[in-house]
C-alpha cells in the first residue's frame, strides 16, 4: 500500500510539473496581452467613439482624402513610470500628395489652423527647411494638438523614398498604441503604397494620422 501510494504521489509530482510547464509556455507574456479592464462595454463605447471623432478629424485635416489605414490597441506604459499602467488608442490614417510640395505643406497647415491644431515647431518650419533644401523625405514628422484630446502627426515622404513602408506603419507612430497590444488592425494596403511609389509626378507625399486615446489605467500604487 505504502509503495502503491508513493507511486502515485510520484506519478502527481510529475504530471503538476508537466502542467505548470505547459500553462507557463502558453502563458501571454507579460507585454503582449491587451488588459482585461479595456475589454469593458464602457471602454468600447469609449473607442467607438474615438473612431468616429477621429474619422472626422481626418477628413477635414485631409480635406476629405479616404481612410486607408486603422490601428486599435493599448501601449504597456508600465515600464515608463508615467503613473499609469496602459494607454489605448485609435489611429485613423490617410495620405496626401502634391505636385507642388510648398503649395502642398501650405493647404495642410490652413487646414490644421481650420480645425484649431496647434504645434511648434509646426509646418512653418516645415516649410522652412524644405526652402532652405531638404528634400520632402527627410523633413522631420509633425504633431499637432488639437481639441477633443485629439493627437494629429504627419510624416514626409517621396515616391523614390526607400523608408516610404516606414512611414505608412501605423505601429511607429509615437504617440500611438504600438504594435504589442492591438485589437484591431487595418494597415495601408500594398496597392496603396505601390500607387504611391509609382506616381513620380508627386513631390511630396504627407502621411496624416489621427490619434486619439479613450483609455488610460492608472498605477494604483502612484495615485
């Protein structure tokens, strides 16, 4: 009886380790799981109402250019000691192109002033350097503050710009939610930058993406 039963608990010690190796390896990594508190009725009505103010924001800033790229997901701030745990945010993103690359950074920066955006340095100085000789590709990328806690960043690009896919990537964009923990994903599609790529006749390419947060979780330790 004695040996049956320490059998057994042999056999018991060996099947906990082999579950708490399996439940270890498909454990989630502690940054890459979207947090249980944003999976709410709130916080998607939160999001659903980020989209569609970022949506509107888009068409204006892009004086009615299609969406062509979306990005949903939570930034793991907990490493940053900002006093918050989680960031989630939506992106909605289009592009704009122009034959004429002042002309182009001219109508945006109106379009932006229309909307009550302000940034420093902001297109201004944008258009500065482009007179001083820096070429659309290597002018440095834009943000904007605008009302309804609405973020807007542009970047610059080129047909012939090797980092044009760069640019396109909703998950780069630094105020936006990475690419760790996304809900939902929609990124500019390849025909899309492909059409880019080969319109030669544009001098400027302005990618425009519109960001906004609808959650933040703070660290309860902080507050």
């Amino acid at each position: 009886m004695t040996s049956r039963r320490a059998r057994a608990a042999g056999w018991g010690g060996l099947l906990l380790a082999v579950l708490m190796l399996v439940t270890v390896g498909c454990a989630p990594a502690a940054r890459t799981e979207v947090p249980r508190e944003a999976r709410g009725k709130e916080v998607h009505a939160q999001r659903l109402t980020s989209f569609a103010v970022a949506d509107e924001y888009l068409l204006e800033a892009t004086d009615s250019a299609p969406r062509q790229g979306s990005l949903d997901g939570c930034r793991d701030l907990r490493g940053d000691h900002t006093g918050y745990l989680w960031r989630c945010t939506v992106v909605r993103a289009a592009t704009i192109t122009g034959r004429d690359a002042d002309a182009a950074l001219v109508e945006q920066r109106d379009r932006l002033a229309g909307l009550h955006c302000s940034a420093y340095p902001g297109l201004g100085t944008t258009r500065q350097r482009l007179a001083e000789g820096l070429e659309p590709r290597h002018l440095y990328e834009v943000d904007y503050h605008c009302p309804d806690r609405v973020m807007i960043t542009i970047r610059f690009s080129e047909p012939d710009d090797n980092g044009l896919s760069t640019k396109l990537s909703l998950g780069e964009l630094q105020y936006g939610p990475g690419t760790g923990n996304v809900v939902s994903n929609q990124p500019i599609p390849s025909a899309a930058v492909q059409q880019l790529r080969s319109d030669d006749s544009q001098q400027i390419i302005m990618v425009v993406a519109v960001i906004r947060t609808y959650w933040m979780m703070p660290d309860p330790e902080l507050q």
